[in-house]
C-alpha cells in the first residue's frame, strides 16, 4: 500500500483513468476516463474530496487540461472530439473535432486561447478557444500518430508512434524546429517538458527515462537512466506517467509496477521512492503550488486485454501531501 498519510478521492471513475489535471487558480481536480466522463473534484484543506460535477464524452476521454483562468474545463476523446464544459454555466460544447480519436490536449502558455489537440490521425491542430468551433487556425502533420504531447514557454513536443519526436518553438508553431528519433530503444509512453522549456523527459515501456536538452551548448547534458525495473525478478515496467514539479524543477516518475519516484535531473539523483501501489500508476499530476501529488491507480493496458478482468476493475485517485524530501532539489555531486 501507499504511504497512510495518502487520502483517497470519493467517487473514482468506474474505468480505467486516462488524465489528472489540477486548475492553475485552485484545488479543484479535473479526471478523465474511459467510462466517457470527465469528473470534477473540489480538494478540502484537510485532503478530503468533494465530487462537485462531471460531464461527458460520446465515447472513453483520453485527456482533460485547464483553462489558464480556471474557468472551463477542455477534454479529448475517442469520439475525436474536443469539448469545452464551463463551471459557470455546467453546459459542455464542442469546440473542435479530428479525424481519429484526440490522445493530447495542451493550452500555449504564451498564447492562453490557443490549444493546441493531437491525435491519432497523425496532426496536431492548434484552436482559438474564443472562436466558433469549425476551423483549426493552423495544422501541422506528424510522421505517426501522437502518443504524448506537452508544452512549457515557448516549447512544444509531441512523441508519436515509431520513435520519433517532434520539438517546436512556438513563436513558429507550425515549422519543425527538431525532428528527433527518442533516446530509448522500445515505444515511447510519456514525454514532458521541463519548466523552462530547455528541454524535455521521455519515458518508454522498457523501463527508462530520457533526460534531452535542445540547446547545442546543453546536448552533452542529455542522458538517459533505467527505472521502475525489479532486477531480481528480472521484471521490467513501463514509465506511464512523467510530471515536474511547478515550482522546484524535479520530477516524478510513475510505472506499470506500481511505483513513484522523485528525481533531481540535475544532480542525477533519485530523491525519494513511494511505496508500491497495489496496482499499476495509470497518470500523475501536481496541483498549482506543488504541494499535492495526485496519482490514478489504474490498469494501463501493458499486459493485454486478458488481464483486464482481474486488473482492470480498480480505479482509484489517490492524494499524495509532497514534502520537501521529494520536492527540493539536491546539491549537485562535486
């Protein structure tokens, strides 16, 4: 089991849990899942939960993001569509559609009204959220379909199938700024950007983590490590979840063994391990201010459909207070 000091959210969805994202103005929890809804949470001082609302999807949601004012809620789903439910008015609308279901949905820092949408239909299409819905304001064409995608400043990435990873900067967001093959041998599961935007983690199902500068001066800085491994029982897991923390810089990593490690990019230095999870670690998120950790106990798929009868019927998001010990980075090794 997870640390006692863990508080459970009441009401988890009742399929596996694809997305965790906190609003930037407050402790309100955003989770999306493959029963076709988006659950919204109010979080109390003391960690207890209050289901508050949800809507849904014509089909299983496989993302949910934040307006920058906290006002709405946007979602992607199976269905290929992009949906935008605002607390004000509790009505969900339609903002923008694909061809092929929506696997990553990210506002532009730079740019609050634009979002940017990746799919499965192997484009990224960026959307002015004030607009009426109907037309991407741009496209851009991957090499595969898109399995991750984030952005920080003025950073955006997008981890597609076969390997490759498409880095662009944002003052021109429809030009590949680096078409990169990922650092790791086997399929990627999770790319994030670090919190200045010089570079980005990637995680792949063999158990490994990329750590890649973009700057020609940094590159020599890049460097990739195994993880969420069990060497004794010559076991290895996939990295499904990859967050930095808002404020600090370091970052959690979450696996298919149930586990959640904190690291120091900088020092190369694992920080803090929790304990194993009963379950495989589906997605991550932190709140604003970093002081809350919430983690989805779901099944992730890695073993193939025939283990979803006995795995795939446990779906939790759980509530980690963080510390400084898993938080604050280390001095650096002289």
């Amino acid at each position: 089991m997870m640390q006692t000091s863990d508080f459970e959210v009441t009401s988890p969805p009742t399929d596996g849990i694809t997305g965790l994202s906190f609003s930037p103005q407050a402790d309100i929890l955003a989770v999306s899942s493959w029963d076709t809804a988006v659950r919204i949470y109010e979080v109390q001082p003391n960690g207890s939960t209050i289901p508050k609302t949800s809507y849904n999807h014509e089909g299983p949601v496989l993302c949910v993001e934040w307006t920058s004012d906290g006002s709405s809620i946007i979602s992607g789903g199976t269905d290929k569509a992009v949906r935008m439910y605002s607390l004000a008015t509790g009505q969900s609308t339609q903002i923008a559609v694909h061809d092929e279901p929506v696997k990553c949905i990210k506002f532009l820092e730079n740019q609050p009204n634009i979002l940017a949408s990746a799919s499965w239909d192997k484009t990224i299409r960026y959307w002015d959220v004030r607009a009426s819905p109907g037309q991407p304001v741009s496209k851009v064409d991957l090499p595969e379909r898109c399995y991750s995608m984030d952005t920080k400043k003025g950073l955006l990435v997008a981890a597609t199938a076969d390997r490759h990873v498409m880095v662009y900067d944002l003052n021109n967001p429809t030009v590949v700024f680096k078409h990169a093959t990922s650092p790791l041998k086997w399929q990627t599961r999770t790319v994030s950007c670090f919190i200045d935007g010089s570079g980005y983690a990637i995680g792949s199902i063999e158990g490994r983590v990329g750590i890649q500068y973009l700057q020609d001066s940094d590159i020599a800085k890049s460097f990739s490590f195994k993880c969420h491994r069990d060497d004794a029982a010559k076991a290895v897991y996939s990295v499904n979840d990859i967050k930095f923390h808002p404020v600090y810089g370091t970052f959690a990593t979450s696996g298919a063994d149930g586990n959640i490690i904190f690291w120091d990019k900088d020092s190369k230095q694992r920080l803090k391990a929790l304990q194993k999870a009963a379950g495989t670690i589906a997605c991550t998120n932190y709140n604003r201010t970093g002081n809350i950790f919430a983690y989805a106990i779901s099944y992730d798929w890695t073993k193939g459909h025939q283990f979803y009868a006995t795995e795939g019927q446990m779906n939790k998001v759980m509530l980690h207070p963080i510390t400084d010990e898993e938080s604050k980075p280390k001095p650096k090794v002289k």
